[in-house]
C-alpha cells in the first residue's frame, strides 16, 4: 500500500509518499481500504515533534478515516467485509489501509460521502464532547469558538445551531467571516484586527460569555477565563498557539508555556468558573462514553441538522502542501487526504 510517511521531525517537506507492506488485522479488529483521510492539527504537530503521543518517526500519522471493510481479524463476523464504514483511528490512517477495532468504526449511511465521512469522526466527536458533555451548553448561552473556520470550528458553529437561542462568537481573519455566518455564527471576530476579548465585552455590554471553547492555549486561555461569566465554563482542548511558523521552535514553546494560566481552587469557587480540560485521543477506550455521542451525530448527520464543511481534498502526493494549507490557517472547514 501506499502511505504518506513522515520522515523526520521538521517542515511539510519532511513528508514522503512510499510504498509498504498491507496491515493485517489483529483479533477484534477490521482492515478499511481508505478512501478519504482527515487531516488535523494534531498531524501537524506530530510532524513537528510536539504531539507527545505521536509515534516517533519515520511514522504514518491520521486520526480518522473513511472506507470499505476488506478483511476481519479473529472475533469479527466476516458479514463486515464490504461495509462502508468511518472510522477513529490511533494514527496510521494517511495510507491505502488502515486497521482499527472494529468497535470504533460506525457505518456510514449511504448518502454520505467517504469525504465527509473522514471530516466526521474526530471533528463532530470532538465538538459534541466539548459543547454537551463536558461544557453543559444550555439554550440562550453565549458561546466563544476560537479558530470558527476550521474542521472543528465549523462543527461547532454547526452543533450550536442545534440548540435553541445560542449566540455564537467566532474568531477568524475577516476573508472567512461569511463562510462563519453561513455555518450560523452570530458574531465573527478578525482576531487579526480587533482586540477579540475587547470586542466579546463589547457585543455582550461587558457581560461576557457562557462558554470558551478554545484550542490556541498559552495567554488565550488565561482571556478566555477572564470573559466568562457566573457559571461561565472555559474548556481546553488544544495549544495550537504552539506550533506557530511551521517548525519546531524553542523560545516560541518556552514563550507559550510561560503564558499557561495558574487555576487556583479558590479563585475558581469565588468566582464561580469550570476549567476543564480534553483529549479525545485518551478517551477511545471510553466506548460506553462516546459510543452515544457518535451515534447522535449520525443521527443529526441523517436529520440535515450538520453537513461537514469540506474545504480540500486533496491528493497524498499533495500532503505537503496540505500541511502547509492548514498551518497557514487558510482553510474554511476540513482539509481531506485522498490516496
């Protein structure tokens, strides 16, 4: 089969398309021949050595997938093979076959397409974890989404729209400011231009926010904090604010890291604030935990209430220019790697 490789910590020319050997599925497992990958941010930084989870390279990394079953490992009913399915993957999913549990794979309906099947698992799972789960969205909340235009973002915007009266605050650059309004965000803000903490007190007659959803880290969670209000609830999911300029850089990690807020118990029952904290990659054993959300996502995929917003799709010889796309931020929605 044919995967992209990252071969060396360092820029998108790091990446490689090669040639290696079919993965077999183990007991409980299923084989996807793959015909749309995500692409996320965590790829990135796994490429440039600061996705501790990552497997060292040379490595295939991808976190989610969309394909046809075509072989089984032992305690799998051989009926699977020829299924359609999306699938979450602990990497390895940016190559010709993957194989997964098969407990973490769902089928895909058959108006979906293997593009916006790759776009669904990690992103909506994400976005669902972070709005209902753990953040208590509630009709008539005010809700901040950091990075509005991107895979997660978009998903976001999408799955408020679902609850009644919610009013969203979207930061992007001001070129993605209609596709934001088009996915139903309320408030776009040019985080390139404006003072975005300043501009929510402004839009909220200095009142704030319910809800931070915010994947940058560093000063920005510390921002976030500071605009909720009473019950207000920050919730962390990312420190992309790390992985500026595309490489690797030491004084810009020590830089973020000292920016890290210090939560203090006390600080938070005064003020009565939730931080909280998630890493959907340590919860895929979690099935009984979000078995339940991906299937309310398929059934809000079914319903036309959410539509993955695709932004690329494009080639594994084009994985560099991929990376470069999304570390640029010049995506609106999900960027997708096709073999």
């Amino acid at each position: 089969m044919r995967a992209v490789w990252i071969t060396r910590v360092g820029g998108p020319e790091t990446l490689q398309v090669r040639q290696t050997p079919d993965p077999e599925p183990g007991p409980g497992e299923v084989r996807i021949r793959v015909r749309a990958a995500g692409l996320g941010f965590s790829d990135l930084m796994a490429r440039m050595g600061l996705y501790r989870e990552a497997p060292k390279p040379p490595c295939i990394v991808g976190y989610e997938a969309a394909g046809v079953v075509d072989a089984v490992g032992d305690g799998v009913e051989e009926s699977a093979i020829g299924s359609r399915v999306l699938a979450a993957c602990n990497f390895g999913a940016h190559a010709e076959a993957v194989c997964v549990p098969a407990d973490r794979t769902a089928p895909m309906p058959d108006e979906m397409t293997f593009e916006e099947g790759a776009a669904l698992p990690v992103n909506y799972l994400t976005a669902h974890h972070l709005l209902f789960r753990v953040g208590g969205i509630q009709p008539g909340d005010r809700v901040l989404v950091h990075q509005a235009a991107g895979g997660v973002g978009t998903a976001l915007l999408q799955l408020c729209r679902t609850v009644e009266g919610v009013t969203t605050f979207g930061t992007a650059s001001a070129g993605k400011h209609e596709a934001l309004r088009e996915e139903g965000c309320t408030h776009p803000i040019d985080y390139r231009t404006l003072d975005y903490a300043r501009e929510v007190r402004r839009l909220t007659d200095g009142k704030g926010v319910d809800l931070v959803l915010d994947a940058l880290g560093g000063r920005d969670w510390r921002a976030g904090y500071r605009l909720l209000r009473p019950a207000g609830r920050l919730v962390m999911y990312g420190f992309s604010n790390m992985a500026g300029g595309g490489r690797r850089s030491i004084p810009r990690m020590v830089k973020q890291l000292a920016g890290v807020p210090l939560f203090s118990p006390f600080s938070l029952t005064d003020n009565n604030r939730t931080v909280a904290g998630v890493h959907l990659g340590h919860l895929w054993d979690q099935r009984e935990l979000l078995l339940p959300q991906m299937e309310r996502v398929l059934e809000l995929y079914a319903k036309g209430q959410i539509r993955p917003r695709i932004d690329e799709v494009m080639p594994f010889t084009e994985a560099a220019a991929a990376h470069r796309r999304l570390q640029e931020r010049r995506n609106v929605g999900k960027v997708i790697l096709v073999p």
